[in-house]
C-alpha cells in the first residue's frame, strides 16, 4: 500500500474523516482518469494538423506553434497555480481547471483563423497546467514516502491518454468526416469527468499536508527558500525535457506523413506508441523512490538522445517508427517527465510541494511552449534530418550539465535512495 500523509489540511470539511483503502482507490483512481482524460485532449491536435492546415492555410511554423503553443498556457498557470495550491483548496482548482480547459478545447473548432485559435489553444493549456499542478501536489502531498511510484501511476494514466488520443481522435474525425469532431467529444468528456470528481474524490485526499508531525530540524538539510541550486539544476533538466518532448510531438506527425510519406492512420498509430512508452512511467517512479534520480534522469536523456538519431536519420518505415516512438515515449515521458516533477518536489521542503510542482510546471512547459516553433525553423533551415540532430539528439545532452548542479544529500530523498 502507498504511504498516506501524515496529517490532514485544517481547512478540509469536519466530515471528512479517514479514507479507507477503498476510498483511497476510487478517489486515485478518478484523479487518474481525469488526467488521462486531460492528455487525450493535448494529443487530439497533433494527427488532425495537417488537415487544419489544409483548411486554414497555416505555414509549417505556425502549425508548429499551434501545436506546441499552447503549453505556455500551461507554463504561465504553473507558478500561480502552485502557490495558490499551498493557500486554497486544491479540489476545488482541480475542478476549476477542468472546466476551464474544456471550454478551451469546445472552442477551437469554432476559430476563424490563426490568432483566435492561438488564444483558444492558450486557454485549453491555462486549464491543463492548473491541473496538472493540482494533481501533482496532491499525489506529492498524500503520498509522501511514495510520491515517485504514485507519479508513475499518474504518468501511465498520461501515457494511456497519448496512447488512445490520436487513435481516438482520428477515429472520430474519419467517422464526421471533418476535423471538429474531436474536439466537441474531448470537451465534453472533461465536464463529465469534472463533476465525477466533484461527487467521488474525497478533501481528506486532495488537501493531505505532509512533514506537520516531523521532528524539530527534520528538513533543515533542504534549503528553506524553494529557489536554491538544486531546483535551478532540475529546472535545467526540465526545460530540456520539455524542449525535446514537445519538439518531437508536435510535429512528429506532419515528418510521417510529409516527410516518409505515412498515412493518417499510420502517423496516429505511431503518436500512439510514444504513448504506450510514456505508460512506462510506473517502473520509472517505483526506480525513482529506490535510486539516485540524477542517475536515472542521466539513462533518460541518453536514452532519449539515441532514439532522435535513430528516429530522423536512419528509420524510414512504419514499422520502426512504431518502435522509436514506443521508446521516445518511454525515455523523454515515462523516465524524464516523471522523474523531473517529483525531483523538483523533493527540492523544496514539504510545506512547499504546491511550489515544488510549479516551479516544475513553469520550467518545463515555458520551454515546450516554443519548442514546435523552434523545430519547425529547425526544418525550414536544415531539413528534417538538421532539426532532428539539433534539438532532438544533441539538446538532451545539455540536460546532463543540469544534473551536475544538483546535491541529494540536500534534498527529501526516500531511504531507499539516500544510501545511493
């Protein structure tokens, strides 16, 4: 069983007692659709750009924009969000930001051109980036000596959202014969899963407080102010992270199919696989509770690196691409976005997991937001085989240097790790 928290906030209602293990269940459980639910409505967007391309007339780089852009939604809820987040009642922000970014969605379909739809896609982040904040803290907060395996099972709840978003997704939009469709399903989906949480999700959960039984002295080994050198290394790494991850998503399927000339069909499978990679954020969370993250983050950024190459300068089949985006998925989101948020969590001491999770927000997706832009001047520059080396294989590298910055004797290491 996860750890639970060591106490619970003042602030949560006089009937919300202690969860069962049944209630700890459900109420993960539902956190976890809603997030799932959250990446099938990011995904959605990548395989449909090149019809809405078509129809628009967008560049290559305004696509690229489109298509990563809205992460500085994301980005800019992240800092706020997290501080709110140590203030207010989480719940009821985690049900906020699905309203939100559902509306967002709803209207995107509806845009008349670039500039409307650019601030439609900003909305839908805004939304997603509270929640995701949210969701983080809550995990980091009610499963304290867990927090890295808890965010696995999160990151496989991701992972299963990028997996069935594009098949989903491209599945609808042949059935309409038109590219909205999509988009009026995802957001009604997330409504609905906003009032099951309202009606399954306990506050004795979301609104956990950890380290308020520690002993006197029990953190002074972690700096005081949550910006200290350890976060600025892992801010580092984060921003690569996002960088790398997004660049690859959002244009990876206009390179299938414009590129290697794949079908629609093809390019969303292939989108799903890096999905069905990202699902290995499980074993990357239970190894992120039992070693050395640096470490960890180091195999991740290789591994990531080695994938781009293969992926943009070698693989010209269907079947490859299939297997490259499994492992893109798994190394740059199931190891490295995994890793990454509960590393800068443990960075800060507990009072401050709200903040912890949105310095992580602000650093990773500030840098995603631009990433599809950046890869797509990539492209024009140096084709797609350039913008694959530059951003995608040799980028990951400079995450590394990040890593250096960063000191675990003076962070909230689990035991298991602390020896390491």
């Amino acid at each position: 069983m996860i750890d639970g928290p060591v106490s619970t906030a003042a602030s949560s209602p006089p009937s919300s007692g202690p969860l069962t293990r049944a209630g700890v269940a459900v109420g993960f459980a539902v956190l976890c659709v809603s997030y799932m639910i959250n990446a099938m409505d990011r995904q959605v967007f990548y395989p449909l750009l090149p019809e809405i391309r078509a129809e628009f007339g967008f560049s290559l780089e305004q696509g690229g924009l489109l298509a990563t852009g809205f992460t500085l939604g994301i980005a800019l809820a992240g800092l706020p969000a997290g501080y709110l987040m140590d203030r207010l009642a989480r719940k009821t922000i985690v049900l906020v930001s699905i309203v939100i970014y559902s509306l967002g969605t709803l209207a995107i379909p509806l845009a008349a051109g670039f500039a409307d739809m650019s601030v439609y896609r900003l909305v839908s982040g805004v939304g997603e980036g509270m929640q995701a904040t949210a969701l983080y803290a809550v995990v980091g907060a009610y499963f304290f000596h867990r927090r890295a395996v808890a965010a696995g099972v999160v990151g496989v709840a991701f992972g299963a959202g990028v997996f069935l978003g594009p098949l989903i997704g491209n599945g609808i939009a042949g059935a309409w014969g038109d590219w909205r469709g999509p988009f009026y399903v995802f957001a009604a989906a997330g409504l609905v899963i906003a009032l099951a949480i309202a009606g399954t999700v306990s506050r004795t959960m979301t609104e956990a407080v950890t380290g308020a039984n520690a002993s006197a002295g029990g953190y002074d080994h972690v700096p005081a102010s949550p910006f200290n050198r350890n976060t600025l290394g892992i801010g580092i790494a984060c921003a690569v992270s996002g960088l790398v991850f997004y660049g690859f998503l959002g244009l990876y399927p206009t390179f299938l199919r414009e590129e290697l000339g794949l079908g629609a069909g093809q390019a969303a499978l292939a989108v799903s696989f890096s999905g069905f990679g990202a699902m290995m954020a499980l074993p990357a969370g239970w190894l992120g509770d039992r070693v050395d993250q640096r470490k960890l983050l180091a195999a991740g950024f290789v591994g990531t690196s080695l994938t781009a190459a293969l992926t943009y300068q070698y693989a010209t089949s269907a079947p490859a691409q299939y297997v490259l985006a499994f492992l893109m998925g798994a190394f740059a989101s199931g190891i490295l976005f995994t890793n990454c948020t509960t590393a800068m969590q443990r960075a800060v001491r507990p009072r401050h997991v709200g903040r912890g999770s949105g310095l992580f927000m602000l650093t990773y997706y500030v840098a995603a937001a631009f990433s599809g832009l950046l890869f797509a001047r990539l492209v024009d520059g140096l084709g797609w085989g350039g913008a694959g080396l530059w951003q995608l294989t040799v980028l990951p590298l400079l995450g590394l240097a990040g890593l250096t910055l960063v000191d675990t004797s003076r962070m909230v290491v689990p035991r298991r790790a602390s020896a390491g």
